[in-house]
C-alpha cells in the first residue's frame, strides 16, 4: 500500500512519498523521497556561492564608488538542478552590466537534483553594498 506524508521543516510543508522497490512486502524496501525543491535548499546554494556574486560587485564598485542596491531576480531551477531562466525583475543597483553578470552568474549554479516538478521563484532578492 502506498501512502503520502506531509512533514514540518523549517516551518515550511514539505511533501514526501515512499519510493518502493517492489509492489511486495520485502523487508526494508522503501525509503522516503522528498518530492520538492525548497526555499532554503536554493539559499543554501547560493550562500556556498556568494563570493562569486561579490566578487562581480567589487569589481563593479572599484569603477563607481559608492555603488549599492538591491537585485531582485526571478528563474527557474528544473529537476536536475539546472537553471532553465534567470531574469532581473527590478534593480537599485542601477548598473546593467553588473546586473547582467549577476543574472549570469546565477543561471550557471548547480542545484543538484530534485523533485519531479521545476521550481520557479519569482522574486529573489540579493543585496549589496560596499564594507
């Protein structure tokens, strides 16, 4: 018999399905798969990667002083973990080059995969200022 489950994590509900070797009883046949992407799993991610994304920025900031903002993006992460769309929704960096390179430099992290279903989120918000 097969059977869902919804679980608590982080205070966001997570789906989670049996994966079953066999339509049989066999003994310790079954393991939990988790069936979506979440929020935290994409921070995670790119929190490993920040450094990239400020490092653009310096660059940036070497050549206009005082440069900071906020970039919100929107994209698509599919099952495998790729970035299938990346786009700047709005900025207050007021720099499209840097914009751009962001965007880029996003679409080319590795989520690693999960899930059945892509995730898309629309508005994702990265900040940056100079130190």
């Amino acid at each position: 018999m097969k059977s869902l489950a919804a679980i608590l994590f982080f205070g966001m509900a997570a789906v989670m399905q049996p994966a079953w070797s066999s339509e049989r009883n066999s003994a310790k046949s079954h393991s939990v798969v988790p069936v979506s992407r979440t929020l935290d799993d994409v921070a995670r991610v790119v929190d490993k990667h920040k450094g990239a994304f400020y490092a653009l920025f310096t660059r940036a900031a070497r050549e206009r002083p005082g440069l900071r903002g906020e970039i919100v993006l929107s994209f698509t992460i599919a099952p495998d973990g790729r970035v299938t769309r990346c786009d700047v929704v709005s900025s207050t960096l007021y720099h499209p080059e840097l914009e751009k390179k962001i965007a880029e430099r996003f679409s080319a992290l590795q989520f690693g995969a999960k899930g059945t279903q892509p995730y898309s989120n629309y508005s994702y918000p990265m900040t940056f200022m100079s130190i």
